[in-house]
C-alpha cells in the first residue's frame, strides 16, 4: 500500500518541485 502513490501524493510531489523551482528563481535578482 505504501508503494502505491494517490494522486495528492503526486501532486504535492509536484507542487514542491514547483515551489523550489521558483524559490530559487525568485531567489535571483
């Protein structure tokens, strides 16, 4: 069961890919 990831799992996963990705870029000047 843990090995079977939901679609919220996905989407957070995504979600903090996102959120890094444009961290580091609002991180730029």
């Amino acid at each position: 069961e843990m090995e079977v990831e939901t679609e919220d799992d996905i989407i957070f996963e995504d979600f903090a890919r996102l959120r890094l990705r444009g961290e580091g870029a609002d991180s730029s000047p």
